[in-house]
C-alpha cells in the first residue's frame, strides 16, 4: 500500500463495526469504525491516540475479524481518529476487499453492515454519537473496569 501524501489513496466506505486497539499486544483503546477503505479507516474514540502511534487493529465489520497495523494520522479530541493501514496481513487482503465490495454495493443510503446482531431477547439501545455521553462510559470504565446495566441506563437518562 502506498503511503498517504495528504490525500485519501482510496474511496472511503460507511459502515459500522468495533475496534480494540492494541500496543505490543496490550490493549490501548477501543472504538467504533464507521468508515473503511482498502488503506485505512475513520474510528470513533472519546480517547484518540496521538498522530504517529502505531498500533494494531482488531477489526469487527459485518462478521469479519480483520487484525491490521496501523498508523494515526489525524485526531479530534474526544471524537476520533483517522488510521491509515501500515500492514495487513496477505491472508486477510481477500477478506478486506469482500468487505469493501459489500458495503460499497450497499452505499450511503441505506444503513451500515451492523458488527454484531443484537442477541435474541435483547432489545437493542440506541446510544447517542454525542462526545459527551462517550466520555461518561468511558470514565466509568475507567474508574470501576465495568459498567452495569442499570449504571448504563442511568448514564443515558441524565444525558438529556
């Protein structure tokens, strides 16, 4: 892949997915991806990593598990990151472009490939993309390394 002059090198895709960023194999943060390209991706983050970190990235896009190096290189403070893809791993080159093919055919009209199903039973929760809301779950897992359902829900009724 050919280096980034301060330009995208391809189309990026919407789509939603997870990551967990790791550094020497620990974990270093975690996000949500909501665009992909075949040399990098945008992550939303309450905590960003400064520009020029190199990390890997575990990637979830619509069921698919993709581990890449990468790069920042670009940040806003409490909201996200741009990564631009140092490495990735011949065997999953196959498997990245199926997933581009997929959310490329679905375009930016019709909603994203979810990174998981909801599990049965499970109503799913609409969390806002509000920085401020992020940052209060991020704190209490911080601050405590878990989240109860009941805090969760308390978080997101005081948001208003």
């Amino acid at each position: 892949m050919g280096e980034m002059s301060g330009r995208r090198c391809f189309a990026r895709f919407p789509c939603t997915g997870t990551v967990e960023m790791l550094q020497n194999g620990s974990p270093c943060g975690w996000g949500k991806v909501n665009d992909l390209s075949r040399c990098g991706c945008n992550l939303e983050s309450v905590h960003p990593l400064p520009v020029g970190t190199e990390v890997q990235l575990r990637l979830t896009i619509a069921g698919s598990l993709l581990e890449i190096g990468a790069r920042v290189v670009g940040t806003t403070p409490q909201v996200g990151m741009a990564m631009y893809f140092t490495f990735v791993p011949p065997e999953q080159e196959d498997e990245l472009a199926q997933i581009l093919e997929e959310i490329s055919a679905i375009g930016r009209s019709s909603a994203a490939l979810q990174a998981e199903p909801p599990q049965p039973g499970n109503a799913p929760v609409q969390i806002s993309q509000d920085a401020r809301l992020l940052a209060k779950i991020a704190k209490r897992f911080d601050e405590k390394g878990v989240l109860t359902k009941e805090e969760f829900y308390d978080l997101l009724k005081n948001q208003k």
